[in-house]
C-alpha cells in the first residue's frame, strides 16, 4: 500500500517502452518519487549518474524544468551503442534537447568541477560499481558525488537493496548465480546509509520505498530481458515473493 501519490508519471502508461528505455525496477515512478523527495526546482543543474538511454533524465528535464547532465560509461546490450547516445535521441523524441547533455564518463573519475550541481541523482546505478570496485571503489564514487555537489546540494539515491533480514534458503541458489549477482549487488538499507555518510553527507530521509514490490513485478512483467527469459530475473522474484528483495531510497544532503 503507497502512501505517495503520483502525478507526473501517470501521464506516460506505455510501460514496454518504458522499461525498454529504463533500468532495473521503477521506470518513471521511481524518478518522480526520488524527484519530489529531492525538492527538484526549475533552472537548476541536475547530474544523473548512470543514466542509461536517460528515459528518466529527460522525464525530470520536461516534468520539473531542471538542466540534467546524464553520465554513463556503458553500452547498451541490445545494439552495443553508447548510452549517451540513446539520451541524445531520447531528448529530441522528449522535446527537451536543449535541457540534457550526455557524457560517456562514470564515478569516481567525471573531471567536473567542484560545486558544479544542485543536485545528483543515481538510480539503478551504483550497485554496480560496489562489485566491479567494491566497497573502495563505491565509497570514492560516494565522495566525487560529494564533491561536484554545490553546498547544501541534494543527493538521492535510489537502489535495488534487500530488506534487513537472513536470505531466505530457498532463494539463495537464484540470487547467487553469476557475477553481477544480486546477493553481490544488494545490501541493506543501514549499510547503504552508514558509506553515505562516511563520504560526508547528512541523510536526510531513507528508507524502502512504499511501492517497492509493485516496481518489481511491474520489472518482471514489462523489462524486455525478463521477457526474453522468464527462469532469469522473474523465477528469481517468483520464488521471493517480497521476502528478502526490495527496492531502497536516500535523500543526502551537502552542508553548506
């Protein structure tokens, strides 16, 4: 049961393309919820970290006015094009190409300028990087978000996290699968806050987000990947059943 009401995101119900376009769970819903929690303002500068085909980016651009740089050093898996190059045509279907910029770049090495942003926002993202660089290496891209930030800039994180509980025996063999697996991805929400503020953040707000589990079955039902193979990611949330997985959310803020 949500206790957030959204407004922006239900004007866009073509959830296919949606999350053709976005990664992991949440699509637009995920990037209204982080937006208002952010207090997002029209003019200001945005910075979206790991921004994929940048779905999200122009959505925040076009629904709350804001100046968003997306940064993303990835390819995409379906055609092997750059991401950024996905935003950029992403922003003219969007209407908002003079709002977005895209630059093949990742954390901890963007080469902005200290002070640069209102705002950074990172969904679906850093998980990653705690297991390519490990625990370090998401702590540096922590403090390089830190450092770009403007002071008393806003930082919301919104990442794929497990509820604070044992994984269930049952569930392990199919969260433990492969590299990027999601025992190796996912942490807790507690573990998540406690590196946020070692980087020198002040939380705001944290928590699971209310509508987690719906964003997840909404994944399964409607990410082309899941469709492509449904013994993958969707066997994996069938035998879950909102037992251990979920999805978590950090407002951080920078003193001034």
């Amino acid at each position: 049961m949500t206790n957030f009401q959204y407004k922006k995101s239900t004007k866009y119900t073509d959830y296919d393309t949606i999350y053709e376009q976005c990664s992991g769970p949440g699509g637009l819903q995920l990037a209204e919820f982080m937006a208002e929690k952010m207090g997002l303002l029209p003019g200001k500068k945005l910075l979206d970290v790991g921004s994929n085909r940048g779905w999200q980016t122009c959505f925040m651009a076009k629904e709350y006015g804001v100046f968003a740089v997306g940064i993303d050093p990835w390819d995409d898996r379906m055609e092997g094009n750059p991401m950024v190059e996905h935003m950029r045509k992403n922003s003219r279907l969007w209407g908002v190409e003079d709002l977005i910029l895209g630059i093949k770049v990742g954390v901890p090495d963007t080469n902005f300028a200290s002070e640069s942003f209102d705002y950074v926002y990172s969904t679906t993202a850093l998980e990653m990087v705690r297991v390519s660089q490990g625990i370090e290496g998401y702590l540096e891209a922590l403090k390089e978000i830190y450092r770009v930030l403007k002071p008393g800039g806003i930082f919301g994180l919104g990442e794929p996290m497990h509820l604070d509980v044992p994984v269930p025996s049952d569930l392990e063999p199919y969260i433990s699968q492969d590299e990027y697996s999601w025992k190796e991805c996912f942490r807790s929400l507690s573990e998540t806050t406690k590196l946020i503020r070692e980087a020198g953040f002040e939380i705001i707000e944290d928590g699971y987000a209310p509508d987690a589990w719906q964003w997840w079955t909404d994944f399964a039902k409607h990410d082309p990947f899941c469709k492509q193979d449904s013994d993958d990611d969707p066997k994996t949330l069938e035998v879950d059943g909102g037992r251990w997985t979920s999805f978590g959310y950090v407002i951080a803020r920078k003193g001034e």
